[in-house]
C-alpha cells in the first residue's frame, strides 16, 4: 500500500505540469515521465493484476514469486500505456472523447503486437491505473488543455 501511495504521489506534478502548460511546443511531451514513475506505475498495477479481468471475463489468477519476477511488457510499452491512460483521463476531465480514439487504438496495437492474454490484461489494467489518477488530479480543463489533449489523441494513433 505504501508503494501504491508514493508511486500515485509521483504523478501529481506530471498532471499538475500538463495542466498548467498554456501553449507548449508541438514537439514538447504533454507528459514528462521518467523511468522510475512509469516503474512505480506499472508495480501498482502488477500487485494488483489479480482483480484485473481476462478477455473471457475470468480475474487473473493470483501470481507465484517466479511469476512476479517475470517482465509482462517492456518498460516502453509501460510508458506508452501509462501515457495513454494519463491522457484519457485528463480527455474525461475535460470532455474530450477517448475511449474509441485513444484506449481502443491501444489495446488494438497491444493485440498486434501478440501479447498473451495476461499481458494483455495487465495492459488494459495499467491503462486504468494511471486513467483513474489523471481523472483525479485534474482539477480543471482549460480551453488551451482540452485542445491539447484533443490534438495529442488525434495524432497519437496515427
């Protein structure tokens, strides 16, 4: 639990930082993340896969000590999911579709790219994880906000 609440705290600038930006460079990442919050994300996520869901509707089934140790994704795709998750709920904040534009695409490529159907869970809670904490710690939408994460979806899945 511990770890769960110091990871989730290591967002809030990355929120509060997309929030705040006015008119960014186009080239500039709406989310700046490092490699140890995408870490601290994903490990929220991974201690907590047995209550996520398999395609069949069946909860994953609880993980060995051996399991654990084992990489599900690699750490660019957890920063992809993360990102994506983080972007759909700041579009939930401000009224932006998502759903069909930014998480189906993604799950769409995750299925591409041949990931098992526990992974493919893993993915889908991930994206769910870092959804649900944008949803939370966005405290408004602004109009230069809502055109940014409309415009970042539109391209992203290109």
């Amino acid at each position: 639990m511990r770890r769960t609440v110091i990871a989730l705290a290591c967002l809030l600038p990355v929120v509060a930082a997309a929030q705040q930006q006015q008119q960014p460079a186009q080239s500039q990442p709406i989310f700046n993340l490092t490699d140890e919050q995408i870490r601290g994300i994903m490990q929220i996520a991974r201690d907590n896969l047995a209550t996520a869901k398999l395609s069949d509707g069946s909860t994953v089934a609880p993980e060995s000590p051996t399991e654990k140790a084992q990489e599900l994704i690699p750490l660019q795709s957890g920063r992809r999911v993360v990102e994506t998750g983080l972007l759909s709920g700041v579009a939930i904040k401000c009224g932006v579709g998502w759903r069909e534009t930014n998480f189906q695409k993604m799950m769409t490529a995750e299925r591409a790219a041949a990931q098992n159907p526990k992974a493919l869970a893993y993915v889908e809670f991930l994206h769910g994880v870092a959804m649900n904490t944008a949803q939370q710690q966005t405290k408004e939408c602004t109009p230069a906000l809502k055109e940014r994460v409309a415009r970042e979806i539109n391209s992203r899945w290109k």
